[in-house]
C-alpha cells in the first residue's frame, strides 16, 4: 500500500478555513439509520455556512431491489449538490453526528461524482462542539453551485463481481458487527448471513467515534485481515453507508482502488437465489 491523500480535516483548522477569504463548501449529512432526520439536529444548531444534504433522498437513490441506499440518479445529484452550492473543483467539507458513517458515504459519493476536493470533518459535530467552536441555527441559502456530476470515478461491485470476489480473485470485507456476519442476529434485512468468502472486519476495528488511526496502523490491521498491495479489496455493509467508510480508511492506509459494493447485504438478500453462509468463517 502507498499513497495517502488530505481526507480529513480538524474543528479548528477548519474554523480558520471558514473565516477565510474562499472558505470551503460545508455539507451537513448528520443521518441516522432509524431516525429522527439529520434536519431536526440541523436545525438545532450546525457550523456556520453549512447547508443540509440529506442521505436518503438526496445522495442515494430510492430504496428497492438495488438496495436500501443504491447508487443515485446522476442527474437528480447533480441538481441536489448545486442547490447545496457545490461548485466544480472547490473544496467540500462533510460532517455528520460523530460516528463517521454518512460523512464518509458523502465523501464516497462525490468522489464517485468526479468531485475530488472532499474532505470530512474528523469527529464530526461533537468535535466542533468540544473545540468551543460557534454555530448557527440559521437556514444557509447559497448560491448555486456548476458542479458536473460525472459518475464512475470510484470503482463498485454489483452482486456477480462482489461473489467473484470473495470466491477467488481477492478479499471482500464484510464491514457489519459480527453477529450479523454469523447469521445469528439480522435488525434489518430480512435474511442472516454473509457472502460466501466474505471476510469479518467490523467497524469498529478500524474506526471509533468517527476518528480514524494513524495509516500504519490502518494498514496493519487491513494486513492482517488479508488486505494486502497483492489483491483487489472490495468492502460491504448493510446497504453500503458503514462499507464507505471502510473505503475511507483504506484510502487513508493507502489502498485507493477499493470498490463499494453499493448495494450491500440488501441488495445480495434480494435474490433468494444467491447463496448465504453462516458462521465464523467465510465459507461457512
């Protein structure tokens, strides 16, 4: 693994970077999988200037068959980012509620638009907070934005590449809490299980409370999972929300050609055709 990139930015560097002459552009995706709206947080209080995006209706597409957060519509995005003032090749900074997770789906999500300034707010909202930095209760309209949604600059999996995958041609990373992995316990979709050959790596191994290690030490736990420079590496979740944030990490620990399987677990149960295993181990 080689290479890293400026995906994270701190409360008070940014803070300097919001009081300069071009500040960056600041998405509010504070999101939670079983509600309330990030828009009620938003309107409690956000950083000064941010503008609300919100996950489900405007960085994904609807829910169905392709997954409970699949891929967007380009051009529906397109016009979401501009209203939110997105302009092409300016800096993006997303913050969400402190865990991390539909930060780095945004971050994941514009650069897969070909909107490669983004990075995300280490910490997230709490950390804002806990620097003693302001915020606004204000409802920001900015001006339009000329981003061009050019979509593919990320690589995906769908289902067949996913299994091929995890069967041989190199590792896939099952992101979810390991129960889920087992089969013992499903909250949301309807079947328990894993992708056959899919690998457990939950969350909170590599990421807590929305902050991230040091690279060597993201790459040290990726190795020992089998994450190495010598195999394609591709990651999934749920519906493709926690998974982005794993990419985020390996692109911090120098792996920048991992694929999302956007669809997920909700997309693999869709098909009661698609074989499920059970267990601690991949294959099980």
């Amino acid at each position: 693994m080689s290479g890293t990139e400026d995906l994270l930015v701190e409360a008070e560097p940014l803070a300097a970077e919001i009081g300069g002459a071009d500040p960056p552009t600041l998405l509010d995706v504070r999101w939670r999988l079983t509600g309330p709206p990030g828009r009620d947080d938003y309107a409690v209080g956000h950083l000064p200037g941010a503008v609300f995006v919100d996950l489900d209706t405007a960085l994904c597409g609807p829910p169905g068959p392709a997954g409970r957060h699949p891929l967007p519509d380009p051009a529906a995005l397109q016009a979401a980012l501009r209203a939110a003032g997105v302009r092409a090749g300016h800096p993006v900074v997303v913050y969400d509620g402190g865990d991390g997770m539909s930060a780095a789906r945004a971050w994941w999500t514009l650069r897969w638009a070909g909107h490669r300034p983004v990075r995300l707010l280490s910490g997230g909202f709490p950390a804002w907070i806990a620097a003693g930095l302001p915020t606004s209760t204000d409802e920001e309209s900015p001006r339009p934005g000329d981003v061009i949604v050019a979509p593919g600059a990320l690589p995906v999996l769908d289902a067949a590449a996913a299994a091929r995958l995890a069967a041989a041609d190199g590792v896939l990373l099952d992101v979810r809490a390991a129960p889920r992995y087992r089969g013992e316990h499903e909250p949301v979709d309807p079947v328990a299980g894993h992708i056959p050959g899919a690998v457990n790596l939950p969350a909170p191994e590599y990421v807590a409370a929305g902050r991230f290690p040091a690279a060597e030490a993201l790459r040290d736990r990726f190795a020992a999972a089998g994450v190495t420079d010598a195999v394609p590496v591709g990651a999934y979740c749920g519906s493709g929300v926690t998974a982005a944030q794993a990419v985020l990490a390996l692109h911090l620990a120098g792996r920048t050609d991992v694929a999302l399987y956007v669809g997920s677990w909700s997309n693999w149960v869709a098909d009661p055709g698609r074989p499920v295993a059970t267990g601690p181990a991949p294959d099980a």
